[in-house]
C-alpha cells in the first residue's frame, strides 16, 4: 500500500514527536513537522504533495483554525485533521469542515481510524466511476439542472418525493425513496440519520447533545437535522467524537 503524505503542526515539542512517530509507525510518509502557524502559512506558500494535514488547535502566529482557513483557500479539498487536547473546539473544527478530531494524548487505535477514512477518501476523493465529480439532476421549472454531490447535506423523503437540500434549500429529484439515492452512489458514505432522512456527513457543521441520547447536527445556516438514538454513536465515531 502506498504510504499517505502527511504533514503536521503543533507547537508541542514532545506532542510533535510522538503524532510523528505515530504517523511513521502507521505507514505514512510525514513530509514536514512544523512548530507553529507562522511556519505553517510560509510552508504552504511553497509547492508541496500532501494527502492530509494534522494541526494543534492552540498555536502560536495563527491557530489551527486559521491555518485550515488558508487550507480552504489555497487547497482545496486537502483534509484537515484536528489534534488537540481541548474537546471545547470540537464544534468549530467541523465548521472548519474538518475530516477528523482526535484528542490528546493520540493513541496509535484512535489514529489508525483516522488513518483509515484519510486513505479511504484519497482513492475515491469526491469522485464517481471514471474519476468525475457525482452529480443529479434536479427539476428547474420545465426542465432539470445538475446538483454536484459534495454541495448536498442531505436528502429527505417526503411522500414518496425524494427532497436533495444544497446551500439551505430543497430541490425535487426523480427518485422515490432514500434507496435509490444510496444505490446511485455506491462507495459513498451516507448515513440513514432518520426513516425520512439521509444525510451526507461531511457536510456537518456542528453538534449538539438532545435529552435521551439523541444529537441535533447542523448542516447549514437555521438547518438543524435531529438525529436517532440507535444512529447517533455511530454517527458520533464517524465524526471522531
């Protein structure tokens, strides 16, 4: 198996060490440890062949946050791992559309998750058969236009009318029940939240715990998605919480 490119930062000396090894001891190539933002912004300046990249939350000349801000921007689509030993930020690293949140102290288990989806999603990133982008059709007046896949929270069924909702708004497909969305897709994680709801779970921004242990999560701005009791650790893990 190819070794996945990573880089790391974190303004821990020993932290930084050990998420190193850890990372070299799973198989992966660490092409840079870095010691704080400000080595993070003029790393990323530079051209570099990356898969994923780990940050403290907590570090000096920019956060984590603001690094994967700049991620956003000048690289698209790279994930971008969490390490921290600060749970309170577990909410703005999935607005920060976070592939992963892992606590300190890391446990190579906990990392090899991780480890996992970052390889699973390196060989099919975004892609359907062929290497393109998913997409379906949506009606438009009279006609259809094509909604792509990664712009989609989620869909809901609603008399047998299947509902994709993309940027807070609902738009009609062609299928009947949340089977034939998941079967349009095969390979790509949906999650049944719900009899009526599907949802995509990386377009979740944000959690919070409900009475009965259930969650609410949030997936754009006024949407909130409440979320079974019998689905919500697997949910949970799903977002490293």
């Amino acid at each position: 198996m190819k070794p996945l490119r990573v880089a790391l930062a974190d303004d821990e000396p020993l932290a930084r060490a050990r998420l190193a090894r850890l990372l070299r001891e799973a198989g992966c190539d660490v092409r840079a440890e870095l010691a704080d933002g400000a080595a993070v912004l003029a790393w990323l300046r530079e051209s570099h062949d990356v898969e994923a990249f780990f940050l403290d939350i907590q570090m000096p000349g920019a956060t984590g946050l603001e690094v994967a801000a700049e991620l956003a921007e000048g690289r698209p689509g790279l994930p971008v791992v969490f390490v921290t030993a600060h749970s309170e930020h577990a909410v703005r690293a999935f607005e920060a559309a976070a592939a992963d949140y892992i606590l300190k102290p890391v446990s190579a288990d906990r990392l090899e998750k991780t480890l996992v989806r970052l390889r699973e999603g390196a060989g099919r990133r975004g892609e359907g058969p062929g290497g393109a982008v998913p997409r379906f059709p949506v009606r438009a007046g009279e006609g259809h236009v094509f909604l792509d896949l990664r712009r989609t929270s989620h869909f809901e069924v609603e008399e047998e009318v299947v509902w994709a909702w993309a940027a807070g708004s609902r738009h009609r497909t062609s299928w009947t029940t949340l089977a034939e969305v998941e079967a349009a897709f095969p390979g790509i994680e949906l999650i049944r939240i719900q009899r009526h709801l599907l949802l995509r779970p990386e377009s979740v921004l944000g959690l919070r715990p409900l009475e009965g242990g259930r969650v609410s999560v949030r997936v754009g701005e006024g949407v909130d998605l409440e979320v079974s009791r019998s689905v919500t650790p697997r949910l949970k893990e799903r977002l490293g919480l």
